[in-house]
C-alpha cells in the first residue's frame, strides 16, 4: 500500500513513530509543508497517487 504523510507543522514523536512502523510493510512518503521549498503541484499529484493519505 502507498501511503502518504502530510506534516503540517514539524515532525512529533507519535507521528514519527507511526511512520515507522508502517514504513516496515508499505511505500511510505512524508511531506513537510513547512518546508519552503515544497511544490504544491507535486503535493497534490501525491494525494491522488497514495492510496491512504494522513494529514498531521
């Protein structure tokens, strides 16, 4: 399964800890929008192409 984590806000322990469990069986791909070099079109070409989408 392809998963995708949108991190809103800098990365906490719980969602760290999720990610890596998953990672262990599944195509993970983290996103942190406070980045400033994010590129929203990349974003949401990534939301239509996961099959599980969680927003932090």
């Amino acid at each position: 399964m392809k998963i995708l984590h949108i991190i809103n806000e800098g990365l906490s322990p719980l969602p760290e800890r999720i990610i890596d469990v998953q990672s262990r069986d599944n195509e993970v791909r983290v996103v942190e929008l406070s980045k400033k070099d994010i590129s929203y079109e990349s974003v949401i070409n990534d939301i239509f192409s996961h099959d599980r989408v969680i927003s932090w």
